[in-house]
C-alpha cells in the first residue's frame, strides 16, 4: 500500500519549524531528509525513523517495524501528533545520521 500525500502533508507541516527538512518520492513511499541527510520516511502512512542512540533514548519503547519487506527495521513514531517532540526527535538525530553518500561524476 502506498502512503497517501495528505500524510506526507501533515508530516511535513509537523516538521516546518525545523530547517533544511524535505522529502523524496520513491517507489509509492517517501524519503525524509534532514539538511541533507535521511532521518527516515513514510511508509503505508507511518512514520519511521533510523534507530539512533538519540532516537532509542527518545523513544526506548517504540515498535521496531520494516518499512517494507528485506529492509532493516526502524523504529514507528507513535507521537507523530506532538510537534514539539517530532522536531525535537529529528535535532537529536542529525548528528548522529551518516553525512550522503558523494555522487561519482560521469566523464
């Protein structure tokens, strides 16, 4: 099942205070992207994110589940109403998330 745009919408707009947050289409799903790093996504309309030292300490008892079937699992976000949390989730995060991968250039 696809994740609809009216969730990436709300998620988004939970997400406007931070800066640097966008997102990418990929196969019916979205990639969450934090300054350039990915934070995690939505997927079949749930929000997951990476597990991170400040994401397991934020979120100890959060559901492990997979974004889709051969993926590793991430962790849900049950508190995705709570905006003040969300955003303060991601912060913690960032430093932890591995910086994106270099693009080779083609010749």
């Amino acid at each position: 099942m696809a994740s609809s745009k009216s969730y990436l919408d709300y998620i988004m707009e939970q997400l406007a205070p931070l800066d640097g947050i966008s997102c990418r289409a990929m196969m019916g799903e979205y990639i969450l992207y934090c300054r350039g790093r990915i934070f995690g996504g939505i997927y079949d309309n749930r929000l997951l994110v990476k597990p991170t030292p400040a994401s397991e300490r934020l979120m100890p008892n959060a559901p492990r589940e997979l974004p889709y079937e051969g993926a590793k699992p991430m962790l849900l976000v049950e508190e995705a109403d709570d905006r003040d949390f969300l955003c303060a989730l991601v912060e913690a995060m960032y430093s932890e998330l591995p910086e994106p991968k270099k693009r080779k250039q083609v010749k």
